[in-house]
C-alpha cells in the first residue's frame, strides 16, 4: 500500500540541498534565464514559499512510501494558492526515485493528493509542468489535468 507522510526536518534539509540547484537548473533549460539568474530566482522562490520552513502556512510535503517494500519512494509537494477569493492546490513538485519510476508511484502519490486536498475543502489542483518534460505531461494527462495555457518560443540565430 502507499501512503502520504509529512516531511521530517531532516527529510526537508535533504530536499532543499538538491531541489533548489535542481529548480534552477530546470529553468535556465527552457531558455529564458542564464543559469545565474535562474539560480537566484530558484532561491528566492523557495525561501518565499517556505519563509518558516515546515511550518511555513499553506505548504505541505510529503514522502510517498510503500509499505509492501518498506521505502519511500519519492515525494509530492503541494500548497494552498489564492487568487482573489478563490483557493486552489497547486503542485509545486513531485519526484519518485529514478528505481521506482515507471510502477505507479506517481499516479497514485496523486490519488493520494487528491484526498488530502478534499480535506482542506479545495476542489481544483494546478501544476505547471516544462514542456521538454513529455514524461510527466503524459502522466498528467493520464490523471485527468488539462492544458490551461501553453507558452511557446522559438530560438532566433
């Protein structure tokens, strides 16, 4: 069985050693900041969604484990977004570990998802998703999520 678990301390410094360098490196790839000023937007996107680390208001992160093999297998995080009057989910990441790809994980670390955002009396999730990212466009398109808006470029030499 899978199930959700709130992050430990631990857990979050781990996370925040690679997901920053990792979140910047993501957005200098689509083309539209040098590496330095994506890693400077990186850090300051994290340090505002997390100004009290995990304990920080309307942010939730959780490891997604697996009973029947006693691992966790990756992770999901989510926070409470408002827009004007209206809340909704939104997805701010979501990793399974490189050996436990391709078997489920993730859709079901969404199901799961979707029971905790039931809970807090929400009834939309967002997620933005890079375009060279087919793999979990595919997953996302799977689990029901339509495209609500496509930016699209073109290199100019």
């Amino acid at each position: 069985m899978v199930y959700l678990t709130p992050f430990t301390e631990p857990e979050f410094e781990h996370y925040l050693s690679y997901a920053v360098k990792e979140y910047g490196e993501e957005i200098a790839k689509s083309g539209h900041r040098s590496a330095e000023a994506a890693q400077t937007q990186a850090r300051q996107q994290y340090q505002e969604l997390f100004p009290q680390r995990l304990e920080s208001p309307d942010q939730y992160i959780f490891s997604i484990e697996d009973d029947s093999i006693g691992q966790k297998v990756g992770l999901i995080w989510f926070g409470v977004m408002r827009q004007g009057e209206k809340k909704r989910a939104f997805v701010y990441d979501v990793r399974i570990q490189p050996e436990f790809r391709r078997r489920g994980y993730g859709e079901q670390a969404f199901i799961l998802l979707e029971e905790k955002v039931r809970a807090l009396g929400l009834h939309e999730i967002g997620l933005h998703v890079f375009g060279h990212n087919q793999g979990a466009r595919a997953l996302y398109q799977k689990l029901g999520y339509a495209e609500t808006n496509i930016q699209m470029s073109k290199q100019i030499s």
